[in-house]
C-alpha cells in the first residue's frame, strides 16, 4: 500500500455574524488487491480523489444560521478498468425564528453528477438534479413537538416530484421520546442502473422513478 493524503481548511471570520470556511482534501493511493489474477491483468488497484468546498456562513448569532456552499469531488479509479465521475453542487439553506415556539427554514440545492467513464462500458452521461424545500418545526407545549416540511425535486432524467412529510414527537420524560412519522419518498435510478452494461450486468435505460410511503412509529431512548 502507498497512499498519499493532504487535507487543509482555511476560515476567515468577517464579523460575528458572518464567515468563510474553505475545505480542500486530496488522496491519492496504489494498493495489492487479493487473489491472483492471470494473463495481462495486475494486481494493483489505483484511487484518486480532489475534492473542494467554499462555504459562506450568515446570520450565526442569529436563532437560526445560514449557509451557502458550493463544492466539487472527482474521483478516479483503476483496477482492470477505469472509473472518472465528478459532481459539482451548490447549496443554500436559511430559517427563521418565528415566535419561541415555531422555527421556519428553507433551503434548496444544484448538483450535476457526471460519469467520464464507467467500467460498464458507458462514458459522458450526466444528471442535473435541483430541490428546494421547506420545513416548520412547532412546539405545542414542552412535550410535544410537530415538524412537517415539504420538498420539490427535479432531475433532468426523470422530471421533478413533490414528497411530503409530517413527525410528531412526544417527550415522556428528559431520556424518552416517542414519535410517529409519515413521509413519501422518490427515488431515482442512478447512472449506473441505466447505463451500466458488461458480461454479467446490464443496466436499463427504461427504469422509471422509486415511489413509496413511509410510515415510522418508534420510541428513543437514552441509556444510563
């Protein structure tokens, strides 16, 4: 095994209430992968991964901080084949205390995922995903807690979805909460279950969006 990892983050304070923070990681590393190959093939298996971000951070004195981010990771591999994806994004999320007892947030993202060249034989597809959300957060009285938020997505494989969700927590003492929750959830196939195509796998460019409900009843507990 021969790696090589650098990592480093700078922050520049503006003034209480706002700030800067830059993180950057680079790794790269060359490894024996086990079992014996014959012919051609080596045995020795490569990665590499940059990734950056530049976060802006607001209102931090604030009841509710915001942000905003932007960022990008490639990464690379080669074992037999060869695998180079990057995703670029951006991020921003914001809130609101609106009286003591309700809290109002928003937030929304950018992302465009892009494989340059897959192992299933596929190179220079791409998705360009977009969301946007809100969520409240409202305490009854100091044991009952109600969140409900709703969320919009929208892919350029697929088109958008609206997904719901609704949670209603119950503090029965300073260790124990008890909850129900419903949401619906949407999934998309990723780059691979469409495109993905090799001797033993073959993806489908057909596949259409997961669609479901959710619901969650449950109790959390602290142990001493």
């Amino acid at each position: 095994y021969d790696g090589k990892n650098v990592t480093f983050r700078l922050d520049n304070i503006v003034d209480e209430n706002r700030s800067f923070t830059f993180n950057y990681e680079h790794m790269n590393d060359r490894t024996g992968q086990p079992g014996s190959l014959s012919g051609h093939y080596s045995d020795i298996a490569s990665h590499l991964w940059n990734n950056a971000a530049l976060t802006y951070n607001f209102n931090q004195k604030g009841a509710v901080s915001g942000e905003v981010r932007v960022y990008y990771n490639y990464y690379s591999q080669f074992f037999q084949t060869v695998n180079r994806d990057k995703i670029t994004g951006l991020e921003y999320k914001t809130g609101w205390k609106l009286d003591e007892n309700n809290t109002f947030m928003v937030g929304g993202n950018w992302e465009k995922s892009e494989v340059l060249e897959a192992a299933g034989g596929y190179r220079n597809k791409d998705v360009i995903s977009k969301a946007l959300y809100i969520q409240d957060i409202y305490n009854i009285d100091p044991k009952w807690t109600l969140t409900s938020g709703l969320r919009y997505d929208h892919y350029s494989t697929f088109g958008g979805q609206t997904t719901p969700k609704v949670n209603l927590n119950y503090s029965a003492d300073r260790d124990t909460d008890i909850y129900v929750s419903y949401n619906k959830v949407f999934r998309v196939p990723n780059l691979d279950d469409l495109y993905f195509d090799d001797a033993y796998d073959a993806g489908n460019p057909n596949l259409k969006p997961e669609k479901g409900r959710v619901i969650n009843v449950g109790v959390n507990k602290k142990l001493s």
